[in-house]
C-alpha cells in the first residue's frame, strides 16, 4: 500500500534562498550602521542597481522588438507609430498614396515660391496700403517661403453623386515651412514677421467644367470643406498690433481670419481656358439647405462638483453645431441633465460629399467648459432620407443621447409649389419678415459704372454696397479711389415670404459716409421672371444720371420632398458617423462661437423665429423652434480698420461671455420666454376678458436730431404691468436699433423695484443718419430683472416699432401697448 502524504511540506532550497536575499539586503546596512557610515551610501547603492535594471530592460526591449520587426514587419510599424501620425491612405480604402504628385509638387516648388513672392508684392502689399490710412507705409521687407515644399498624404477621387462634367478631389495636404516673411510699417518704426507656417486639413479640388477641347477642363475651383489646422510663429507680432487700426487684433483671431478665408463658401477660381464661359462658377448654387431641428437632450453627464468633487451635481448644457464653416451655438439650459432647447438653425450646404453636420455638447463653466459628447452626421444620407427624425447616442462619452429633426430642403426654380410652402411654415399671416424660410436668394454683385463723386466733387469715393431683405443685412467689400467699382462677389438670404419682402441696396462712400445711390426690388418680380433670375444692369435712384449696378439675382423656393418608405425603414446607422477623437478635434474642430455677431459682408444677419399665435402646447409646436442663421467667416480682404475682435470666433474655453446664436428679436429666438408669457396671460385671464393691453404700456418720445446725426429716444414710464410675484415686478428696458444686435448697440434703463408703473425718464441716443434709420426698426423689451440667482428673470412685454416715418424729424411722445412678440405695435394715446 501507498505510504499517505506528508501533513507539512517544506521547501527548505526554497526558504534557504529567500533568507540569503534577505542577508544580503539587510547585510550592508547593518555593516553602515556599526561602521558609523553615512546613509548616503545606500541610496547610492540603490541608484546604481536602478541603472543596471533600466539599462538592461532597455535592451531587452529593443531585442524583442527586432524580433517582432523580423517576424511581422507592417503589424510592428503599426503599433510603433502612433494613429494620428499616419496619413489618411492607412486608415481609409478609398484614399489613394500620391508620392509621384509630392515629387512633381517639389520639383515645382521653386517656381510656386517665386509665384507667392510676386502675389505678396503685387497684390496683397498694395491692397494693405489701400485698406487703411494708417498702413500706407507698408511694404514686405523679405519674402522666403522655404525649401520645404508641401506635401499630399493622400488623395481621394469621388465618383458617385458627383456631376458627369466635373472631378472632385480631396488632397490631405500638410505644410511645414521654415519660411521667412519680414514687413515693415515705417511710419510707426514697426518690424514685425513670420518664421514658421504649419497647415494642416483636407483640400477640395474642383475641375469643371469638363470640355472637348484642349485642355479638357475649362477652370479649377480649391477651398477647404472646414476649417484647417493652422499655426503661425510671429515675430514682433506686439508691436504690429499696436499700429492703429490693428490694435483691435490678437494671435487668435488673425489665425481665425485666414482659415476661415480658407473654407467654403470662399473659394478659389482659375480659369484655364479664355473662351469658357464660368458665370455659373461665379454664382455658386447651394446644394441644398439643411434645416436643424435642435431638440433635446437625455442623460447627459453631471460635471458640475461640490465641496471639492465630493458631491457631484448636474450640468449646464448647450451644444455647437457646424456645418463647414458654418456655426451655432444653442442657448445654456441651467442645471439640468435632459434639457430641452427647441431651436432650429438652417445651413447652407455647397458641397455635400465629404461634407457632415458635426454638433458637440458643453457644460458651461467660468473657466473652461467641459465636454459631453458629440456627433457627426453624413450630409449624403440625410440628403437620401429627407427628413430624420430620431435620437442619436452621443460619441467619446458613457451616456447621453440627442433629438435631433433634420430636414433636406431641395433649392426649386419654380414657384409652383410656393403656396404649399408658405402655408407649411406659417408664413401666411402677419409675420412678413420672421419665422423659418421658405425661399433662398442668392445675389451676385458684379460692378458699377457712373457713380457720382460723393461729397468733395472731381474725388473718386470708395465706394461699397449695403444689401438688406427685411431686417437682415450684409454689407460688401470696399473699393477705393474709384466711380467705377468691380466687386464680384456673392451673398445669400434666407427669406420668410418673398411675396411681401423687397431687396434694399444702397451704394455709400465709406470715406465720406454718404449715399451714392439706392434702389428697390420687390421680390415678387422675381417669382415672374424665367428661372426666377434676374442678370442686368439696375438704374441707381438718387444718383448720378447714368449710374448703374450690375447684378445677377436668383429666386430658389426650399421644397421638402419626403421619401416613401416602409415602416420599419432603419438609416440611423448609415446616417451617423464616426466622431472624430478628442485629439483629432483639437486640430479639425474647434467649437467656434461668435462673441458678438456683428453684420458682416459674407454672413446673414439671423431671422426671427416662429411664434404662433394660437395655444398649442403638444409635441408638435415644439417641434417648430425659433430659426437663425449661421454666423459666416469675415472677408480677409476686407479693410484692416473693420477687423475689430467681435467679428471673429474663438474657443468656448476662452470666452469670459459666451452669448448664443442670435434671432433678429433677441426675446422671440428663447420660446420660452414667450410661451411663459402666454401662459402667465391665460393664467391672469382665468375665465375673465382681459382689457386692450392685457400687457400693459410703455410711453416714448421719438424723434432724430439732423444737427447732432443721431435718434433720439426717451423712455418715460410703464404702466398696468404684470407681476411676475406677489410683491410685483422689478421691470427695466432694453432697445435696440435693428438689425445692430451688438452688445454695443444695446441700451437699457436703471431696474425699479416692486413696481408695475415704473417711472424711468431716461434718454438715449444712436448714431445714425436720417435716410438709414428711416429702414431701421426699434427693438423695445420692458424685462423683469429679479435679483441674484433668482429664477424671476423675463420678458414682460415687447414692441418692435418701424421708423419709417416722415414725422421723425419733428418727433413724437406716445403711449404704446406691449404684446408677447412685438409683432402688431399700435398707438394708445
């Protein structure tokens, strides 16, 4: 029989060898101690053993990856090369290498250098000088681009949905450049200067049109789909913004200015064929337009913490939307991890492959703005479904999911189904300016010809174009020094009714500020024309006998074509992509939002949004949010002198005031406030009528001052006020001169406390001539200011009040009553 097992076994080798390190670790600290050595010693010891272990680690390290390098040589260059290093054709099937584009690119980089120097010396220089009085010294002391030519890491070549006479090409271009670029304002003594550039992004080439002649392609378009990577090193960059005319610049916001002069819808055209007709590249036509339905939002992350993160709380979201270098930003739902925002924004889309909606999520904060998730949709499937209508999961968080509506808007030359249109977003009734859009103008401002002299007669003027629909304007570049001015450029508006709204323009001398002359188109004569285009040459009215302007006028009706489909359809998967890393982000999107939207040669002033007048609150009135406009890049070739810092964006971390996308009536763009107001107004009425100012009225004395060139406004009192408590309200009001909706075009009143017939006797004044205000509107807001942290803060009544008024130069005193939208002002007294 088998002897039964040991009870204890020991492993006396093993025990033996364990005590002998011990010895030999405690050994020479003992020996320290009894020799009366210094402790120094064992922490000498222990670096030196330190060393050894690294130095052989480090070598066995650099064996196995040999090793590893024999065995699978591309799985080994993978894992050592970290994936934002790699270029595009790694990742992506559909991206072809270019090395024999790179070494014809190097061949040609001396040439493409000497074609720069002369652009900088022969165009940009005299147009810096030109731009502004102050910078007529300017010149470019030396001009060295670098041997380090730009290099195309990959190449992608679109052949579905694209025109069968065009070539579209996206080129990941990468530029390093130790280039050299001193100027010199020798006015000021200033020395200013680039040493190095860097660009990074995806570059659009067009070659269209496609001809049978040689050389087969009659001109080429380039332009960033969003906005690139870009870093600059200055030299002696204070002292060029300490030049007047410049100190109104930071480092940001130039590089701002250059890419966004770099992405859609700012282009470059050249032709290559003389005979090739490219109006049609001239006047771009959009795609399509997308119309954002920004809804709500479910489970988003807490990163508001108490008492130091031990106590976790909730967020205060808003999100940012992009759509090339289009952007929005939502208002702030104050603690709150489902917030309901209810917005709708309505984007212009010119090139749609390679083109998404991009929207991230922040938590707004004093300091630096936390992230909470984003996502990225593709503009072809949208474009394919129509209308969507669902809640995405959110990207590179654990929870949270957006609502989002999303709705294709086709661009139609004909006004067949205008009508359906019109009824569909309510544009029927009174609001002849404001709501969503239902047509598109697009207007390409050509030339002039014949324009007087201004105010000092045989001076050219310098003159520029104020273009307006409604209460949206934009404003063109300046030309100097000439009666005979050449500006090709192209403006877009969004438009409510074109059946009761007129295209205003008026050419103005920017040196004298005067009015060169002006004309009124109805829109309605656009829905009668071929196409719904107009190309010809405008006459001028208070002008010279024989100046004109020279435009091409388009008319597009946005048509929602729904799509059949079955009922248990699935897109969400086809529609949401992939979104970018919280790394590649850094580079490719920034969220940009306007610190303070000013109107701005390519961008929109917002529309107004939807207000319906009758009492609905199901799930469908609040699908119709508020609309507004995205906010455009500044022209960089605009004067130096208008470059002021509220025209540009930066990052949300940055911002010490971060304001929304605005709406043309700033209480209307929050339907909150205004459905808080109706609600309070049926809250008051409970079953009884109220009188004709269910609101109360506000009492102002109006009039222009021709000496002093400015409008005057007195704001006397309020009466019959709601109460926002049971202790009354704490009313003051705001105006504003629209459609300026800068922060510096805004004037308020002192706040009276506890009061619904406050007295305020207060005056204002804004600096504008008498024909311009006459085609202005007054904003007037009387708003409850509640105290700190108090949730009594809204609008108790509003008014919008046209100047166009013969009167004005004489004035008037006047009772108005206030209404929940300001739409329908009437005198009271």
């Amino acid at each position: 029989p088998e002897s039964p097992p040991p009870l204890l076994s020991v492993d006396v080798t093993g025990l033996v060898s364990q005590f002998a390190r011990s010895f030999v670790l405690i050994f020479p600290v003992y020996v320290l101690g009894y020799l009366g050595l210094s402790f120094s010693w064992v922490l000498i010891a222990l670096c030196g053993l330190f060393w050894i272990r690294r130095h052989r680690g480090g070598k066995s390290s650099r064996l196995g990856r040999a090793l590893a390098f024999l065995e699978d040589e591309e799985e080994a260059v993978r894992l050592s090369v970290s994936s934002a290093d790699l270029p595009a054709w790694v990742h992506f099937p559909d991206t072809e290498r270019a090395e024999w584009l790179n070494k014809t690119v190097k061949q040609m980089w001396p040439f493409i250098c000497q074609f720069i120097e002369k652009l900088f010396r022969e165009t940009i220089e005299p147009a810096v000088r030109g731009a502004n009085n102050h910078l007529s010294t300017f010149s470019f002391t030396k001009i060295d681009i670098g041997h380090q030519p730009l290099r195309i890491n990959g190449v992608k070549v679109y052949t579905e949905n694209v025109d069968k006479r065009q070539i579209i090409l996206d080129l990941q271009i990468s530029f390093v450049g130790n280039c050299e670029i001193d100027l010199e304002i020798k006015r000021y003594f200033c020395r200013a200067g680039v040493k190095s550039i860097q660009i990074h992004g995806t570059m659009r080439v067009i070659l269209e049109p496609l001809i049978g002649d040689m050389p087969l392609i009659g001109a080429l378009s380039l332009f960033f789909l969003r906005k690139p990577l870009l870093e600059i090193n200055w030299t002696g960059l204070t002292n060029l913004l300490d030049v007047p005319g410049l100190n109104g610049l930071s480092d940001t916001i130039i590089l701002d200015i250059i890419s966004n002069y770099l992405v859609l819808p700012n282009r470059i055209t050249v032709p290559l064929v003389s005979e090739v007709q490219i109006a049609q590249l001239r006047f771009p036509i959009p795609k399509g337009v997308l119309r954002i339905h920004f809804i709500e939002a479910q489970d988003l992350e807490g990163k508001d913490t108490y008492l130091k993160g031990i106590v976790k709380g909730k967020s205060d979201p808003y999100g940012i939307i992009r759509v090339g270098n289009q952007i929005f930003q939502s208002k702030v739902i104050k603690e709150n991890l489902n917030p309901k925002w209810n917005e709708v924004y309505e984007a212009l889309v010119y090139e749609h492959p390679g083109q998404e909606l991009e929207i991230e999520l922040f938590d707004e904060d004093p300091d630096k703005d936390d992230f909470l998730g984003s996502l990225m949709i593709d503009l072809i499937e949208v474009e394919k479904e129509r209308l969507l209508d669902e809640w995405f999961t959110l990207d590179e968080v654990s929870k949270g999911k957006l609502h989002l509506k999303l709705e294709w808007l086709t661009l139609m030359p004909t006004a067949d189904n205008l009508d359906k249109v019109l009824t569909s977003i309510r544009a029927d009734k009174d609001q002849a300016n404001d709501g969503l859009s239902s047509a598109l103008l697009i207007l390409y401002l050509d030339s002039a010809r014949n324009l007087p002299s201004g105010k000092k007669i045989n001076s050219n003027p310098n003159p520029l174009v104020l273009l307006s629909v409604g209460h949206k304007a934009q404003e063109s570049k300046i030309r100097y020094k000439t009666n005979e001015p050449v500006w090709e450029e192209n403006f877009t508006f969004f438009v409510h009714n074109p059946k009761r709204q007129d295209l205003e323009v008026e050419v103005r001398d920017e040196q004298h500020q005067c009015s060169l002359g002006n004309f009124k188109l109805p829109l309605s004569q656009l829905l009668e024309s071929e196409n719904l285009t107009m190309h010809q040459r405008f006459h001028l009215s208070n002008s010279g006998p024989n100046s004109t302007i020279n435009m091409k006028i388009a008319l597009r009706v946005l048509s929602l074509e729904k799509q059949a489909r079955s009922p248990d359809h699935q897109h969400s998967a086809q529609v949401k992509r992939p979104s970018l890393s919280k790394d590649a982000r850094k580079s490719s999107f920034k969220p940009q939002v306007p610190v303070s939207p000013t109107p701005d040669p390519t961008k929109p002033v917002p529309a107004s949004p939807v207000t319906d007048s009758d009492k609905k609150t199901d799930t469908a009135d609040k699908s119709q949010p508020p609309n507004a406009s995205p906010q455009w890049p500044t022209d960089l070739s605009r004067s130096s002198s208008s470059l002021h810092a509220s025209n540009f964006s930066c990052s949300p971390s940055h911002l010490s005031v971060k304001e929304p996308t605005p709406s043309i009536a700033s209480d209307i763009s929050l339907p909150i406030a205004t459905q808080e107001l109706r609600q309070r107004l049926r809250q008051l009425e409970n079953g009884t009528t109220l009188g004709q100012s269910p609101l109360g009225q506000i009492q102002l004395t109006i009039r222009h001052s021709s000496q002093r060139n400015k409008l005057i406004v007195v704001v006397h009192s309020c009466r019959n006020l709601i109460a926002f408590s049971e202790e009354g309200s704490d009313p003051y009001v705001r105006m504003y001169l629209l459609p300026d909706k800068r922060r510096s075009g805004r004037r308020k009143t002192h706040v009276s406390k506890k009061t619904l017939n406050p007295v305020f006797d207060q005056m204002f004044d804004f600096s504008v001539s008498l024909p311009e205000v006459q085609r202005r509107t007054l904003d007037v807001a009387v708003k409850n200011s509640g105290g700190f942290l108090s949730k009594d803060k809204g609008l108790l009544g509003k008014l919008l009040i046209p100047l166009a008024s013969e009167e004005l130069a004489k004035g008037w005193t006047q009772w108005y009553d206030l209404t929940e939208d300001g739409t329908r002002p009437h005198g009271a007294s």
